[in-house]
C-alpha cells in the first residue's frame, strides 16, 4: 500500500487566497483523521471523520477552515481566506484496520502563507 | 482523556540505553498507552502500544507498572538516527476517542 497521501507537499500563497489541502487515506481505513503542527502549538487535531461523516471539528480553528470527505478514498481541508498565521504543516492520518491503535500519517502539506 | 506528562527533552550517547518515562495518573481501565516517534518534516510513526506489564518488539520496548500511572519506553543502543520527537498517549482503542497528541520529548542523540 503506498500508504496516506497528501498532495501538495508544499504551498506558498499570499493573504486572502484559498487554500484547498488534499488526502488519500490508506485503502480500507475508516477513520480520518487532520492535525496541523506548528513549532509554538505542537500537533494539534483540527477534525476526524468517521465512514466520511465528521465526528469532532471542535479543533477547528474558525469559521475560516472547513473539511470534507465525500467518499471514503479522498478528503480535503480547505482554508478560506488564508492568513499568515495559518502557516503550518497540515498532516493527514489514518486509522488501521486491526484494533491496534496505530494511525498511519502522511508526510504532511507544508503551507506559508505570506 | 487522560492528561499525559514526559520531560520536554532528553540527550543521550550513542550506543546508550534511553528510557523515557509518561505519567499518566488518570488512566481509565480501558486505556491503553501508546509511543510514536517523529523525525523533522515527517508525520508521527507509531512505535509501540501496551495496555500492562511489558511488550517489546523490533524497536523497543514498553514498561508498565502494575498501577499504570506511568510508562517508560526504552530504546536499546541507541543511534544518531534515534535523534527524534517521542509522544505517549493514553486512550482506548475505541476508534471513537479523539487522538490528541502532547508536546512530547525531544531526543537528542549525540556522537
């Protein structure tokens, strides 16, 4: 399995753009889960889903950030306008089939908004 | 959601054992602990997961006591690549808990 997959690996857009990140989650996994990472907040969970329906966006920063999962082979999280302080790496994750706990992350969208 | 406590960060030697002890005093009876590691510009990588006593596997190994208010993963003869961002995290593995990671520990490696 060529495991979750993010695309872009990285953006740069200016103030004001939309911001649309892309995830694949691993074949056959049913929970989704979005993190954004920053030096100063850490890993923070922004939404998850479960069989495409979200389940928690309680981390969701504001009104400005919204998420999607409209089939179970592809998410995405999108920001509307952007402003510098969104400037993160946003990680995408997965959960595994078996009850083992292990959620399998991508290598993440690095996004700076100028 | 059990809060988790681990230093903040922690230097080693090359070819040292590292232990690396979590608190977690409000443990539920359902929860189980687990590692992850993550490296500069990648995502976590799960390394371990235990629910009492001790489980090893081909990386490390996890230490928990009988109270299992804490948790020590060990990492044996470490190396420079072990240099990483360690997380421990308390919760069931009912798919419907959220999965909230902490700061973590910063492990430094040096030669």
């Amino acid at each position: 399995d060529a495991g979750v997959i993010q695309s872009p690996r990285h953006e740069v857009t200016e103030m004001g753009q939309e911001v649309t990140l892309r995830c694949k989650p691993i074949s056959g996994h049913d929970y989704l889960f979005w993190y954004r990472q920053t030096m100063m907040r850490g890993l923070e969970l922004l939404i998850y889903f479960n069989n495409n329906v979200p389940i928690d966006d309680s981390g969701m920063p504001e009104d400005r950030f919204s998420a999607k999962m409209p089939n179970a082979s592809f998410s995405t999280l999108k920001i509307q306008p952007s402003e510098p302080r969104d400037s993160a790496v946003y990680f995408c994750a997965s959960f595994g089939l078996a009850n083992t706990g292990e959620l399998f992350f991508g290598e993440g969208s690095r996004l700076t908004v100028l | 959601l059990a809060k988790t406590t681990q230093p903040i960060s922690m230097d080693s030697y090359e070819g040292q054992e590292v232990n690396i002890t979590c608190s977690h005093n409000n443990i539920a009876t359902n929860d189980y602990i687990t590692w992850y590691q993550q490296f500069p510009s990648q995502g976590p990588r799960f390394i371990i997961q235990g629910y009492k006593t001790k489980v090893t596997n081909e990386v490390a190994s996890l230490f928990i006591p009988a109270d299992r208010k804490s948790s020590t993963l060990s990492l044996p003869r470490v190396s420079l690549s072990d240099t990483a961002v360690y997380y421990c995290l308390v919760g069931g593995v009912n798919r419907d808990d959220k999965i909230i990671f902490g700061k973590g520990t910063r492990l430094h490696i040096l030669p």
